[in-house]
C-alpha cells in the first residue's frame, strides 16, 4: 500500500505541467499563432519524450523566440 502511494504521488507530481501565457500589445489571434509556428519550429526537439499529441518543444527555446518577437512571456502552474 505505501508503494503504491508513493507510486501515485509520483504521477502526480509529473503531471503538473507549466502554462504559458504570451501577451503583446495590438495582437490579434492571427498573429500569435503565425508567431507560434515559427517559434515552435526553431524549438523542435525530435528527441524529446512527450504524450501523444503533444508538441516535442523546448519550452526554453520556445519562450525565448516568442520574446525576441516582442512578447511578454508569463507562467502559470497547471495541474
């Protein structure tokens, strides 16, 4: 039984995932998601392990170009 907690615990734990918010001023839907598939594809990471369906980015990369573009860049924690 404590196993199995700290089995679970540990499931938990990984599947908070970190939200990002990005906010520019004059954005329109258009542009923030023209932006995001550039960024998306310089943070690319083939290699990475991720849920089916889930982007493989580098979140760091990723954050990084959508600030070189101009955007604020702001975390929320999801669980």
């Amino acid at each position: 039984m404590r196993r199995t907690a700290i089995v679970y615990a540990i499931l938990v734990a990984g599947c908070a995932t970190k939200q990002y918010t990005y906010d520019k001023p004059g954005l329109t839907p258009a542009k923030l998601d023209h932006d995001m598939r550039l960024c998306r594809k310089e943070a690319n990471d083939p290699q990475m392990v991720a849920l089916p369906g889930t982007p493989r980015s580098d979140m760091t990369i990723l954050n990084r170009c959508m600030e070189r573009k101009g955007y604020t860049v702001r975390q929320e924690e999801r669980q």
